[in-house]
C-alpha cells in the first residue's frame, strides 16, 4: 500500500473524506478565479473584500511542496437560544461557521501525524479553498456554489494542506464539476430570498447574497432592499442549503447549541467588549467558538429579534424547534 493510499484509508477511518491533487492546482484555480474577474463575472466590491486577497501570492507554507491535500469533514448546524423579557429568540448557525480555527488545526495536527511515519508534513495551504478542494475531485459545486461531498451533502468543513508528498498522478488537477441533480433542479434558487443564485447563469450573483451582507463590518448597516423577514441565521444564511434535496438526510441534524440568559442577550445587542462580559458567558462564547463573531453580534441580532417582532415567532421558555 502507497503512503497516498495509507493515508486516505486512515482518513476514511476517522469519519473524514481526502483526496490528493497536484501542486498545480492552487495556480489553476488562481489564474480561473483572475480570468473570471476580467471578464466581468465579479461585482467590484465583493471581488475587492473577497476573492483577492485568495489569489495574491502568499508565503511557501512548507519547504519543498509537492502536492495538496483536500480534507473534509462532517459539519452540523447549530441551534442557538437568546432569551429575552418578552420571549426567546431561537436561531441557528450553519454548517462550517463555529469552531473553524479549531477543527482545521485537528486535521492539520492528525494528518501531519499519519504522514510522520514516512518522513513527509504537510501545513494549511493558503489560496481559493473551494475552487482547490473541486480540482481535487473531492468536492462538487452546487447550484448555490456551495461545495458538495458525497455522504456529507454541504454540511462538511474543508481545509486544503500543502505538502511535500509526492503527488502519483498526472501533473493538473482536475476541472471542477458540478453536481448532476443541479442541472434540472432549482430548489435553492427558490428558496433563496434575494435573488442571489440566478437564472441568468451558475455563478452566483454574491453581492445579493445575504451571507455577504451579515458578515461586513458591524458599522455597515443592511442595504434598504433587504428585507427583514429574510435574516434566518445569527450568521451566513441557512435558506439554500435547508432547501437542498442533496441535505435531506441531514435537515434534521442540527446539534444544540448555548442558550444566553436575559442578561447575557441584553449585553449582547448591546456591543458589550468581550472582556466586559461576566466570565461565565465568556466561557459560553469560547465554547461554542462565537468570540470572532462578537463584533456583528449586535447588528445581526438586533435583525432576527425585529423579524421576531414583526412575524410574532418568539418561543415561550427556552426549549422548542425552530424554523427561521
């Protein structure tokens, strides 16, 4: 057995998804992504805030690379509760947001392990993940150009390691590929609330797309033709990926998260500084890996809590399913 072969087999093992590409495909999906951006195919300031900074030239990560390894593994959402004197606020976040940092440095720790034995390492690669986990062949984009794992749906967390072992295969990567049942499926582009994923064609219209939006900078307020009742998740959006036909054996897997006292809700909304929080409620926002986020935690709750108001969805107590 190959060490490329051994390796898989211990990924597999662990409940993950691996594949090995070339050294050349971070080149291929920058030149790809720059081509694209010339011929118009990106709004100026999602490009700008984006994609660029994904495919300027960054360090060597490792001496001597060979190769990539495109690693993934399961991802769930999670249900959060915000309780406050009217009622409780339950909301979710999707898939790949929550203990990112964390998660990537385990695969990187567990594959560097698997890969000591024969004298090779492997470190987090830098550059346009999705498009290198496609050329991979691990992943496939689906119409919502969320990437897509067979067994795991969208609900999985990739990391794409640059390594010094040698790649067995042809020198390219593979081109990316979309997922058959998209082709005559359109389930997200009817789920989706702003016109993001389009008729007019596959690549998504990402300057429309909320998740876009509730991830800008805290003073950035939500453009006018938003509308309040299409906020749905404390972060990102969670609308084509629940309507996706290739997550339905998934849809009911989302994992329980905190739930924020009155209290701890009220700090919250309010921009309380991390440090100015009762320990017992920074403990809670390591835990569940939401510190990164407390900057556009105030923004982005105070619009679920008026989408409560408005659509009359609060919870009586602190228990109960949600349906954003």
């Amino acid at each position: 057995m190959s060490v490329v072969e051994r390796l898989l087999s211990e990924v597999g093992a662990a409940g993950w998804r691996a594949a090995v590409a070339p050294y050349t495909v971070r080149t291929e999906a920058r030149e790809d992504i720059a081509r694209r951006y010339h011929d118009g195919a990106f709004d100026e300031e999602f490009y700008a805030e984006r994609i660029a900074p994904l495919i300027e030239a960054c360090p060597e990560e490792i001496a001597d690379p060979r190769s990539f390894i495109a690693v993934t593994v399961p991802d769930r959402p999670v249900r959060i509760r915000f309780v406050l004197p009217h009622g409780t606020l339950v909301t979710r976040v999707p898939p790949t947001y929550l203990h990112g940092e964390r998660s990537d440095r385990a695969i990187e720790t567990s594959v560097c392990g698997m890969l000591e034995p024969f004298g090779f390492t492997a470190a987090i690669a830098g550059g346009p993940e999705k498009s290198m986990l496609t050329r991979s062949g691990l992943g496939r984009y689906g119409r919502n150009n969320v990437t897509y794992v067979e067994g795991m749906g969208s609900y999985h967390r990739p990391v794409v390691l640059v390594s010094d072992l040698p790649y067995e295969g042809s020198g390219a990567g593979m081109e990316p590929s979309v997922l058959p049942a998209c082709r005559s499926c359109t389930a997200c582009l009817a789920a989706c609330p702003s016109g993001a994923i389009g008729k007019d064609r596959f690549l998504l219209h990402a300057e429309r797309c909320l998740t876009f939006w509730n991830e800008k900078p805290p003073e950035t307020p939500f453009p006018d033709w938003i509308h309040p009742e299409w906020h749905n998740a404390l972060v990102g959006c969670f609308r084509c990926q629940e309507a996706c036909p290739e997550n339905r054996a998934l849809i009911d897997s989302t994992v329980e998260g905190p739930t924020f006292d009155v209290a701890a809700t009220a700090m919250l909304l309010a921009g309380t500084g991390f440090e100015a929080l009762p320990p017992g409620v920074q403990e809670t926002l390591r835990n569940c890996d939401l510190v990164g986020y407390l900057d556009v935690l105030p923004r982005n709750l105070s619009a679920l809590v008026a989408r409560a108001e408005r659509l009359g969805t609060w919870k009586r107590g602190t228990q109960g399913e949600d349906r954003p």
